[in-house]
C-alpha cells in the first residue's frame, strides 16, 4: 500500500515513515522543512510545498493515488502559538482543510491525524479518559481540536473517513539510533536533560518544585516514539476496516516526576546531570496521565516499550550517536 505522510521529516512523523517501510508499504512526505529534517527522510520521494498552498498541493498531487493520509504536519511550540495566533490558525487548521480538499479531490478516503493532550486543558481528574470535557488553555490547543473538529464533520459527511490521536509525551528514539529528537528550540525534559548531561546545552531548569505531587514536581505521561508510529498503523487499519471518527488518547498510563526523571535518566548516563530549580510555567498542570483503554479495545494497541528507563536508553544513544545526513528525492510545488 502507498500512503501520503505530511510532516514526514520530522520527528514522530519520520518514525512512522520507518515503520511504513519495515511492513513493505510505500510512503510520499509532504514537507516543507520548517522544522523536519533532510536526514530523516530515509530516501524516500519527498514533495516540498507547504500545506496553506492549496495551488501548490493540487498541482503536485493531482492524480496521485494514496491509500490513505498520515497528517503530522503542524506548528507546535505552545508559547510560540500564544506570541503568533495567526500563524497557527493558518498552518494546523486552514492547511488541513487544503490537505482534505485534495484528498476528498483525488479519492483518499482515510486520514490519521496527530493530535495532542493539549486539547483537554487543565485536567479535571489525574488520569484522562476521552470522555474529559476539552478546553484547550494555549492556541496550540485550540487548533488541534479545531482541526479534530473538521475531521469529524468531515468523516460524517461520507468523504473521508479519519480519526485522531492525542499524544501524550512523546519519548525516545528508534532502536537502531537512526532516528530521535532534533528540536530546534528543543523543549521536551528527556533530551533537555541528555543534552546537559553531554556538554551539548545548559544545565537543565526543573519548573517548580512546590506542586502538590509526591515530591513537588509536575508528574507526566512518557510513551515511546515507536509505540506512537505502531498506534498510527493500527489506526489506519481501524478506518480501513471501516472504523468511523474517534479520539483516541496515546500514552503509557503511568505518570513519572521530573525528579523521576531526572533520576533515570542519571543513572542510564552515569553522572549527575546538571540542573537548577525555576520558577514555574504558566498552565503546567500538576498530573498529565493517560487512560488508554478505548485505544486498546479498539485499535488493539498496548505499548511494547512502556519502561521509562527504555525510553531514556534510547534516546541516549541517539544524543550519544548525534544527526546523521541523509538525502532524498524531493520535489518543490
């Protein structure tokens, strides 16, 4: 089968991609490199053309046949979504509409689409089922469930069928260590801390440590990037079958502390990990945890790689083994 994986270069996106290939199926990246990376491409066909581009998708993809669409693509930095509301309205929800007016256009009746935990908000309860009323605190937020939204309206409509998966916090790199994190600003604590650790960046801030937590530090939900590329797959398995629009949380149902982390994450290195104590981050919540039961029910999802001294392992070798280069056939609309 041959599907259409937009956002293909970055860093869940690629894992995907990875996992595509290693089943036999064939993939075309859609990206426009703002924050994807040429390396990770694998050398697959890659088509370069930014998806608030209606022109310049319809004239690349006009008659291309797809079995389906894995829709990553998207800007995700929450603080920068606050500073440019704008630039998030047009890239994560007015792109998608472009990406599924082509798609209803060529006949690709299946989408997966990326979503995020972001768009519950401030929890109500510790651990999170789907049913948790959504009300996003960010414009990161608000898009992703805009986006969910349409896709909904979309599905029910009869034109696409798709569903939507909402990450937890994605972790860890590919076992080979040919793929991990390469964020550029890089906010996720896992490689903030293993940067530190090998010279790489700054001693890691910790945001508080007052939270009503066992020890005073916010508890998250870490699941591994392969996990998170293996629950793409199903899914599309599911729409195939004939599964109609739902959310699906993705994650490993166990909340770690930063100092937990932090804790494992020195121990995998070796050494003690430089770090200090900041203040606080406006709309951190306390507890971030998972439930994950519909994905397992429905999606026969249950991620194979839960242990978060795995996920730190991983992700180690990566920081240790540094960015490969890479190339690919790529297309510019």
């Amino acid at each position: 089968m041959h599907f259409l994986v937009t956002g293909g270069a970055g860093y869940i996106g690629s894992h995907l991609v990875r996992a595509l290939l290693a089943r036999e199926d064939e993939a075309t990246i859609v990206d426009d490199f703002s924050t994807g990376h040429r390396w990770a491409i694998q050398g697959r066909e890659v088509i370069e053309v930014d998806l608030r581009d209606l022109a310049g998708l319809r004239r690349t993809l006009a008659g291309r046949h797809f079995d389906g669409v894995f829709h990553f693509a998207a800007k995700s930095l929450v603080g920068e979504s606050q500073a440019q509301p704008l630039l998030y309205w047009q890239n994560n929800v007015a792109g998608t509409a472009n990406l599924l007016q082509v798609a209803n256009d060529n006949g690709w009746g299946r989408v997966v689409f990326s979503s995020t935990a972001a768009v519950y908000g401030n929890p109500e309860t510790p651990r999170i089922t789907e049913a948790h009323p959504t009300q996003p605190i960010n414009v990161y937020g608000e898009t992703k469930l805009a986006v969910e939204r349409l896709l909904r309206d979309v599905s029910g409509a009869g034109k696409v069928a798709a569903c939507s998966l909402r990450y937890f916090n994605a972790a860890g790199a590919a076992d080979d260590a040919s793929l991990g994190e390469a964020h550029e600003p890089e906010t996720h604590l896992i490689p903030n801390a293993l940067r530190a650790a090998s010279g790489n960046a700054p001693a890691l801030t910790v945001f508080g440590d007052d939270y009503d937590t066992p020890d005073g530090t916010c508890l998250r939900d870490y699941i591994h990037v392969e996990d998170l590329a293996d629950a793409h797959l199903l899914a599309m398995d599911h729409l195939a079958a004939g599964g109609g629009f739902a959310a699906y949380n993705l994650g490993s149902g166990a909340g770690y502390s930063v100092r937990q982390v932090l804790d494992v994450c020195e121990q995998v290195v070796g050494r003690p990990i430089p770090h200090s104590i900041g203040a606080r981050r406006a709309g951190d919540p306390p507890v971030l945890v998972a439930a994950t039961e519909l994905a397992q029910d429905c999606l026969g999802w249950t991620p194979r790689r839960a242990s978060l001294r795995a996920i730190v392992e991983s992700a180690w070798a990566w920081e240790q083994k540094g960015r490969p280069a890479a190339g690919g056939l790529t297309r510019r609309a």
